[in-house]
C-alpha cells in the first residue's frame, strides 16, 4: 500500500518534471488528464526510474525493509540533513546481575547535542545503586513498576512507586535511588539534557567508599574496623536485592524527613490530553504542570492509523523522540532545501534540530506513540497551519497562489494532531 503510494509520488513528481520541460501541450494535460501519449511517456519515465534504482549488489534486506524511505526516498527529499535517526537496538547493552542499561548519546548520535538517554530494565527486588549525576533526569516508566527516591540538599527525603506511563524528575546533583518492583521488575527510559551524558559515568555511593581512606570513613560514619571491613570494594551499579515492604511502611520508616512539598512523580499517560482530536492527542508535561522540571519539557503523541503530527517547527530548542509503538516516517526541512526522510519504529530515537520543520506521519496499521522531548522550561511549538490562518489572507494567496476559499480550508487552530 505503500509502495503504492511512493508510485503515484514518484509518477506526480516525474510528471511535473515533465511540464517544467516547457510544452504548452502537456500543460494543458495536467488540467484536462493524460493524453494517451503523455501516459506513454510518464510509464516510460516510471520505467527509467524503477531501473535507475535497481540495486544488482548486495542488500542487507532486514535493514531495508525497516527503512523503505530512506532505501526509495520520497522525490520531494533532497541534498542532506544532520542525522536524524538511531535505535538502541544498533547499541552494546550493559547486562548486569539483576538487569541492563544501554544508551544513545552524542557519541553514538552526533547530532544529539542538547539530550542523551538512557533505556534500563530492573528485575523484581533488583537496585540502580544509590547515586548522583551532573545532568537533571527525566524518566519515562515503560513497563512495570518501580520504587524511587531522592533527597533534597535539606535533608527532606522524596519516595513513591511509579508504574507504567508515569514519569520522574532528579535535579542534578541530588542523589537518588530506583527499585525494580513486583512481580517482574520495570524498564524505563531516561533523558538527560546534556548530549554527553554517560550513564556509566555517575557518582556511585560504592565506589566513593571505596575510593575513600578508611581511617576518614571511620571518622565520618563512626565505624568500626570490623563495620568497615563489610563495605563494597567496588562498583555495585546494577544489583540484586529483596523486594521491599509497602510503600506506607517505608515512609513511616522515613519519618519527619519525608519531603511534602515537592512532588518529584507526575502521571503523564493518565493525565487527560492536552489536546485531542479525530487524529489522535498529546499530553503536554513541563515547568508550567510539573514544576520541578525546569529542564526538559515532554509531549506524550498518540496518532491513529492514518493520522499526522501537523508540519509545525519548534521556536527554540532540538527536539529528541523516543518511539514507543507503532511505525511511522518524518521528514527534516532544513535550509537550503535539505529534506531528510526517515522511518521509525518502536525503541528508535529521532532527532530535529532546532527550529527545522518537520512532520511525523502514522504509517502503520496500529497507534503511533512516542515522546517529544526538549532540553527546555516550556513545550513550545509553532503550526503551520495556524500560522498560514492567522495572517491576512492576501498575504498567504500572493505566497502560495490559493484563492481565498482553499485558504479556508486549511485548519485554523493549532491541531498538533490532524486525521
Ligand atoms: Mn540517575
Ligand atoms: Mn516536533
């Protein structure tokens, strides 16, 4: 299907091409319909391509299955674009007793500058060890449930379980914990704004204390030499541990340091759309709903089959995407005439520079679902649309040669998601 629909693109295209040659005869064509002989001459052309673009070598088919509009680009792509794809399944997991890490970074994705995340599964019971980091942390609970806390530099002391679809922020420098829950643990995504973060790179409270004098150690905890013989010679990072007690138990445990001021979790899938429509919706989290994110803002998008993320451009910051489900394509506008096409599908990473227009287009039979993710206070983005209907209507006839009537046509508010 579509193939198909490459066909007519490629068979419209090759047929303007054909006018752009100048005969006042085929331009009459594309008004009244094919001549006989002009379709004698698009099906040659058509001809012409299909062999132009035979490939007699080798093919790594799995791969070009996965990417048919990168192998057959629309013909409306054109010169090039920074990157704007990877998958963490193209990058080297870090599988521990008790779980895995893998990320994307700039080091793997070079045009990634401003986000680096991280995917970690946590089996039942399992620990991320106790640690700290110089980037904030935004998560993304993909699958089962989890125990997280962080302490203020006040001493006040953050703990509640997430589940599925819900979200949490660490500022950097304020160290925390994450527990795999039950019955099977959970896996999450993890955004930093900083491309060169490395989640092998973090502030872990074993190697501190074993990289630490002992005779300073007993002084700062007040141990003695057979307490401080038990200490961990080395990293722990991902282990295994005992499932804990309710979460009311560990609080009472916490005590007058429990923190009830700040709420750290924030329950993004549940939440009611920011903005829904025939085509889909997206759920909008930043500092304006979640005040303790002050450094990444998030949409949540879901897009029906046959739905479209609106052409619209982002007014400040790149925007990273992680695709949770479902199979669509997007294409990068950048000056000078740069089109960059691609494909995605569930646990790829997209990448849209700043203020480059763009589109993400449903081309599967299930919903499209991903996170929009920016270094950033505030989710902001620009619409076409809106922006086309909202100036006078003279001034868009004379850009794009509409009449005042197809102006009309054109949605007037931002719809974000279009059927
Ligand atoms: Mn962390
Ligand atoms: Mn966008």
């Amino acid at each position: 299907m579509k193939n198909e629909m490459d066909k007519t693109i490629i068979e419209n295209h090759s047929r303007r091409r054909f006018l752009g040659a100048g005969s006042a005869a085929l331009a009459a064509v594309a008004v009244t319909g094919l001549t006989a002989d002009a379709q004698e001459r698009a099906n040659i052309r058509k001809a012409e391509h299909d062999h132009s673009s035979s490939n007699p070598g080798q093919e790594n088919k799995t791969i070009l299955d996965e990417n048919p509009n990168s192998n057959m680009p629309p013909p409306t792509d054109s010169g090039d674009t920074v990157p704007i794809w990877y998958s963490f399944d193209l990058t080297k997991k870090r599988v521990e007793e008790g779980g895995w890490t893998h990320q994307v970074t700039e080091r793997e994705f070079p045009s990634s500058r401003d986000i680096a995340g991280v995917n970690m599964r946590l089996t039942a019971g399992s620990f991320r060890e106790l640690h700290w980091h110089t980037a904030d942390e935004w998560a993304y609970v993909l699958y089962g449930s989890a125990r997280v806390t962080v302490m203020n530099p006040d001493g006040s002391m953050f703990i509640e379980d997430v589940s599925e679809g819900d979200l949490w922020v660490f500022p950097a420098g304020y160290p925390h914990s994450i527990q795999g829950l039950g019955p099977d643990g959970t896996e999450f995504l993890l955004v930093f704004p900083q491309g060169s973060f490395s989640e092998d790179g973090t502030f872990l409270l074993s190697e501190w204390v074993a990289h630490t004098p002992p005779e300073v150690l007993r002084k700062n905890f007040g141990l003695d030499d057979a307490a401080l013989a038990k200490l961990p010679t080395g990293a722990l990072y991902i282990f295994p541990g005992e499932l804990p007690g309710t979460l009311d138990r560990d609080k009472t445990q916490i005590g007058k340091a429990l923190e009830n001021r700040l709420q750290y979790t924030f329950k993004m899938k549940s939440m009611l759309p920011t903005k829904a429509t025939s085509g889909g919706e997206v759920r909008i989290v930043d500092s304006r709903n979640f005040p303790v994110s002050r450094n990444i803002a998030a949409g949540l998008v879901t897009i029906k089959p046959g739905g479209m993320r609106e052409l619209h451009w982002h007014p400040t910051s790149s925007e990273w995407q992680f695709y949770v489900a479902g199979k669509g394509r997007m294409t990068v506008f950048t000056p000078v005439g740069n089109a960059r096409t691609m494909d995605y599908n569930a646990n790829d990473v997209g990448y849209v520079p700043a203020v480059a227009g763009h589109y993400v287009e449903n081309t599967g039979d299930t919903d499209l679902v991903f996170l929009e993710l920016f270094a950033s206070d505030l989710f902001q983005d620009v619409s076409l649309n809106n922006w086309l209907r909202h100036l006078p209507a003279e001034v868009v006839a004379q850009h794009l040669n509409l009449d005042a009537g197809s102006i009309k046509k054109i949605p007037e508010e931002k719809q974000v998601v279009l059927k």
